[in-house]
C-alpha cells in the first residue's frame, strides 16, 4: 500500500527528514513514535499529499505523491492534529460539506454521514453546532469527517493528544472496531506508548528525522525488555515530550 525509500525533507538549510525508508501493507495500523521534532507529522504530511519531498520516492496504491496526488488524495482520510472542523457549521453539515469536496451527491453522502455518526456515537448532536461539543466528540467527529470518502488508508496525526483517559480509550476501541470491520490499513503518530502498544501491528520509532527502529511493539519488547516507553529511551536516549 505504501512504500516510502529515502525520503529527505528540508525547509531551507534544515532537514527534517533524513532519508527514512519503510513500508505498510495493506491492513497494517503503523504507528510513528518520537518527540517532538522528530520528523513525524512531516512524514504523514508528505503521505497525505500536503507538503512535498525535498528527495525521495514516496507510493502509494503504486502512484508517486508527486505526480499523482489528487488520485491519492481521494483514497485515502486524513485526520490532522488540531481541530479543523468548521465552526460555522453544524455536527452533520460538516460531514455533507467534505463529502462535496471528494464529488460525493448529497443524497449518497447524507446516509452516509448518519452511518458513521452513528458508529462515533453523535447521531444525536448531529443538528448541534461544533463549539458545544467536548474534545472528544470532537475527535470522534473528525475521525467520522475523515471517513465520508470510505477511504482505504486512514492517517491520524496525534489524533487522542489532549483527551482524558476515558475519551481516549473510546477512541481507541472505535479504531479498533473500525480496523477489524473494514481491513482498512491505518496510521498514525502518538506520543502515548499504551496506544501504539494497544492499536498498532508495527511501530517505526523515529528520532532527529531518522528512523531509528521498525517493529511490532511485541518484539521490540522481546529483544530489549520492559515497556514499549523503556525500549524507546534505550533506543534514543531523549524523552517523548522533547
């Protein structure tokens, strides 16, 4: 589904992609790992065709990011890290709104948009304005906005950063009905080493726009011992929060 060969991203003199190369098959959930800085939201920024490499070869579904994006772009959701929901409008608008941007009819999108309201659990708030729903409804709407194009790869950027623990492992059991339901290949960055350790199948610890490792938590467990936190201060001596 995706595969990624030294790719380099620079913004002037700074590089903040070092020449990582991975890759995800289908029905994978990859996980990034790294402080702040790392290169992570750069990395998933490229993949959603937002931002460009500086060198490199970035596929996905076999088309190059640079010459195909618009053809990527509709096959894949995006769940960015801040709330870019529209204020404006109300909880199901903002799901009818985005499946226009994708060409979708508004009498295909509007059972639509109630299907994956329903699985978030806001099928009630959907006449509601954005403003009054919590930071977890919010997430949970954005993840069901991202998802109106039924997408075949899902990119969440921190998606859980600023929730309680509760709101947080709601979360995380509807990506995980989500995954296993669907098949639908996902990933996503995190600072939480629970939530990769919970959610994701392998995990690419990244460190000063490198990667430094890739692996399934389990294994990397096995080979280094303690939790997924202690195999990533083994491995790059610096905190998540950095």
């Amino acid at each position: 589904m995706i595969r990624v060969v030294d790719l380099k991203k620079r913004y002037g003199t700074f590089e903040a992609v070092k020449g990582v190369s991975f890759e995800v098959s289908k029905g994978d959930f990859f996980g990034f790992l790294g402080p702040n800085g790392a290169g992570k939201t750069t990395v998933m920024k490229i993949m959603s065709c937002l931002s460009t490499p500086t060198e490199g070869s970035v596929q996905i579904f076999g088309m190059d990011v640079n010459t195909h994006p618009s053809d990527i772009k509709a096959k894949i959701g995006m769940v960015a890290q801040d709330n870019n929901l529209d204020p404006d409008f109300t909880v199901l608008e903002n799901l009818l709104v985005y499946a226009g941007y994708y060409g979708i009819k508004r009498k295909d999108s509007l059972p639509k948009a109630m299907e994956l309201l329903s699985f978030v659990d806001l099928a009630d708030r959907k006449n509601d304005k954005i403003q009054s729903l919590s930071g977890g409804m919010l997430r949970r709407l954005q993840i069901a906005r991202s998802l109106i194009n039924s997408p075949e790869i899902l990119i969440m950027d921190e998606p859980t950063t600023g929730l309680d623990p509760h709101s947080r492992r709601n979360l995380w059991e509807k990506l995980s009905v989500l995954r296993e339901q669907t098949g639908m290949t996902m990933l996503l960055t995190t600072h939480y080493m629970e939530e990769a350790q919970s959610l994701c199948s392998r995990v690419a610890i990244m460190d000063l726009g490198k990667i430094v490792t890739v692996d399934s938590p389990a294994h990397l467990i096995e080979l280094h011992g303690g939790t997924l936190e202690d195999v990533y201060l083994k491995l790059t001596g610096r905190p998540l929060d950095a």
